[in-house]
C-alpha cells in the first residue's frame, strides 16, 4: 500500500510539472486593456493647430491650445505666448452637436482640480464658453459658467478666437 501510495504521489508530481512545463511555453495571456480613446478625431481636427484667445490674435491676452499627443494629450492654459503656460491633463475632448466638451485634471499637493468645460461653436473661428464646472476632491462642484452665463456676474460666458500663436 505504501509503495502504491509513492507511486501515486510521485506520478502526481510529475504530472503537475509537466503541467507547469507547458504552461511556461504557452503563449503569454494578454491582459493589457485597449487604451480608451481620450479624444475624438472630429474634436481634434476643430481644435488642434491653434491657440484659443479671449482677445484678438496677439499674446497680450489668455489662452488655451490643445496637444493631441495619443500617450498624453494636454491643454495647455496660460497669458502671453503659447508654450509658455501650465499643461494640464486632458481627460476627454469632444463635439456633440453644436458643442465641444474637454475634461481636464491638474493636480497639486491640496489634491486634483477636475474640470468639465464646454464651449459653443460659434463658427469655424470662434467658440463662446457654455459650462465651465471645476471640482476638488471632497468638495462640491464649483459652477464657473451656466448655460453659456456666468454665475458671479451674469456676463456672457468668454468667447475664444483660433490664432496661430
């Protein structure tokens, strides 16, 4: 009985490392996740190459200007020239219908500003803020701009012209 209970251990063995054997052959199981797509074609075409001003087309004003880099999309926001001001983390970038839709993220030691924006397409050239929502961890949403009007002093929301730089 013992020398049928070795036997039995031992083909047991065996069977588990040729087991282990072919599995280390096998072709490795692919559990990497298709990166979502952060960002439409469509949004990308309307927004990319440009800066979009609140003034006219000099560096005398604020900015936005969109980099649809497919590892790390940005929009980089700042005054004066392009290039020069903060790239935050573009999250989502759309158009539906008559409107763009961007969430961004930056992030400091007080934790992440989340943003969630959407502009009007007034032409090929000018895009009017419609939403403008930011919102830190543990805090509720901060409503900037409504329904195209901003809530501090009910002033239609800024309008942005495509420039070059």
């Amino acid at each position: 009985m013992i020398k049928n209970f070795k036997t039995m251990v031992a083909l047991c063995l065996v069977g588990l490392i040729t087991i282990g054997v072919n599995n280390s052959f096998a072709a490795p199981k692919n559990n990497a996740k298709a990166k979502p797509q952060i960002y439409s074609k469509a949004a990308a075409q309307y927004l990319k190459n440009s800066a979009w001003r609140t003034t006219e087309c000099n560096e005398d004003g604020n900015f936005q200007s969109f980099i649809f880099n497919p590892q790390k999309p940005k929009v980089e926001v700042g005054y004066g020239a392009k290039g020069e001001g903060e790239r935050l983390e573009m999250l989502k970038a759309d158009i539906k219908g008559e409107f763009v839709e961007i969430e961004t993220r930056v992030c400091a030691p007080v934790g992440c500003n989340h943003t969630y924006e959407k502009y009007k397409i007034l032409g090929q050239n000018q895009i009017q803020e419609w939403s403008f929502i930011g919102q830190l961890p543990d805090n509720p949403p901060l409503i900037m701009v409504k329904d195209g009007i901003a809530t501090n002093d009910n002033s239609k929301g800024r309008v942005f012209n495509r420039c070059e730089k």
